[in-house]
C-alpha cells in the first residue's frame, strides 16, 4: 500500500500516476533484496538520505543490511569524501565510490587500491604522494571493497543462491552506473538526464550476487520546502527543463561555487552579484530578448544544463 509520505511534489514534471509507479517499484525492490544499497551523491550526501527508506529496511519482516555507496567522489576533494565517510559510517557501512566514466561496451576498468574507498582511517593505504582529488580519472574505484562486502554478506546468512541486492536512491545519483561498473559492462541504461530509468532491471554480476535497479524518486520530505527542491536541482534530481524557476538554484549554486572557476568556464569578465553573472551568461551565449535584453531565465537554465553535465563543480562541505 502506497503510504502519504512518498507521495512526490509536482515541480519534476512528472505525472502522479508515474511517480507512484516509480514509488511502488522502489518498494519491491527493498522487499526482494537481502542488501539495500542506497547511492548518495558526494556533492550533498546528507541531502540525499531519505529516513522513510531507512526505516522501511530496518522495520522490515525479514533480516536487511543497508549500506551506503558515497557515489562521484571525482567530484569532490579527498579530505572532503573521507570526512563524509566518517560521519556516514556512524549510521551505516559507508563505501567510496566512483563510477567508470570509460566509453567501451565491456571490460570496464577498476583502480586495484584506493584508499578512500578503504576507509578514512586505513592508514596503511594511504600514500603522501597522492593526489587530493580524483577529478579525470575514469576508471572505477570501490567496486572490488563492495563486490567483498556483499559476498561477506552472503557467507555470514548463509545463503545457498545469489544474493539478491537492490540499488536505490534519488534520480542522476548514479544507481545505474554504479551497476554497470561493478559488471564491468554496459548492463544497463545511463543517461546525466534525471529520470532516465523507467523500469526494474535486474543484472547476473556472478552467480553470487544479483542486482536490481529501480527508478529514482524523490520524497516529500525532501522537496517539502523551497530549500530543499533548490538542493534537488544543485544535484541533477530534476531536469533543468521541469524547473518553473531556474533561477533561484542558480543563485543558490552562485554561493557555492569558486567565482573565478565561473568567470573562466564561461569567458566573462569580473561580477559582482549573481544576476550580473546570469546577465553575462545570456549576452556571452546570445540569450537574448527583443530590444537586446538578456534572457534571464535562459541564461541560468544553461548554466543548469552546464552543472548536469560535470562542468560545473560545488560540494558542501562536512565538518567531523
């Protein structure tokens, strides 16, 4: 039964009747799986916890493990992924990881060692000489710790068959590619546009453990108020076409981001104010109106297609 609190609010440009589809889905995927692992994006990973989903794996009928999957640490410093992975692991087993971004169909390539994915307080895998981000960087990186965990899982229950793990969270997350990384192949669908899997889809890894992908959905307790939908959209959750404002996450996502990475990015001179940025955006990419006036509102949505597509970068920052 389809409870209040899932349902979705109407600003992502999705129908009801879709939303609770996707909803529905969701749920049957943590009644199948023996693990939940919930994909967080590295950039706000607290803003993507959802506590309904939590409580709907601890409060179920039959034994399941959660585990958090810290997802795009390319996107963010390395201090700042182990700091996340220190708060995360009070809660829940916490894995770093980052998704193959490499172009070929199969034999996707993983890093042998990484000590982000290890744990922040492994320090004999720590190297002085390594780098503090991860940016560029293709291969995967946490597939292997997470493959183990899961098969651990599976010795400890004593399962005879396949482990049956399901792949949950919120839409552009990563859920997919996730999977397709620790396959090492295109199994699934991948797209940086948010809502792109529909259905189910479920994926042999070995005959060990078995995947189920499920459709992102956003909950009420995370879209309730303006902040938190402005967090969504920072994110990728909704698509910069179903935005009835794009401009206010820009100026949200102005705070955040260093302005000279801004000023280089899009070849502008010196701002002083996010509404001089987006002015500048619109002249610079010929978003214009009648009488040569800037098209505000085009202008940020292409800077919100520019953060959908990786070239802008923000993080929040996590205090231990």
């Amino acid at each position: 039964e389809m409870k209040d609190e899932f349902i979705l609010s109407s600003s992502d440009g999705m129908s009801a009747k879709k939303k609770r589809l996707y909803m529905k889905e969701m749920c049957s995927v943590i009644d199948l799986s023996d693990v939940i692992l919930f994909v967080l994006d590295a950039r706000d990973p607290m803003s993507c916890r959802a506590k309904l989903v939590e409580n709907m794996v601890e409060q179920a009928s039959r034994k399941k493990r959660l585990v958090f999957i810290l997802n795009k640490i390319d996107l963010v410093p390395k201090n700042v992924v182990e700091n996340w992975l220190t708060v995360l692991r009070r809660d829940y087993p916490t894995i770093a990881f980052r998704a193959s971004t490499q172009q070929q169909r199969n034999k996707l390539g993983r890093a042998g060692q990484d000590s982000v994915a290890l744990g922040a307080g492994n320090e004999a895998s720590r190297s002085d000489a390594a780098p503090k981000t991860t940016i560029g960087d293709s291969v995967c990186v946490g597939a292997d710790t997470l493959l183990q965990l899961m098969k651990n899982y599976s010795r400890n229950r004593d399962i005879k068959s396949a482990i049956t793990v399901g792949v949950v969270g919120y839409p552009n997350v990563g859920k997919s590619s996730v999977i397709n990384s620790l396959k090492r192949s295109r199994a699934v669908g991948v797209s940086p546009t948010a809502g792109f899997t529909k259905t189910l889809q479920i994926v042999h890894i070995d005959k060990k453990v078995k995947l189920i992908d499920s459709p992102g959905v956003l909950f009420q307790d995370s879209t309730h108020n303006a902040e938190n939908s402005t967090k969504l959209i920072l994110k990728n959750c909704v698509n910069p076409s179903a935005v009835t404002d794009p401009i206010k996450p820009v100026v949200e996502l102005y705070k955040r981001v260093d302005h000279e990475e801004l000023m280089l990015l899009y070849k502008v001179q010196k701002f002083a104010n996010a509404q001089e940025f987006i002015s500048l955006v619109a002249k610079k990419r010929g978003k214009l109106k009648q009488g040569g006036i800037p098209d505000i509102e085009g202008a940020a949505r292409i800077v919100l297609q520019d953060l959908q597509s990786g070239k802008i970068k923000w993080w929040e920052p996590c205090k231990v």
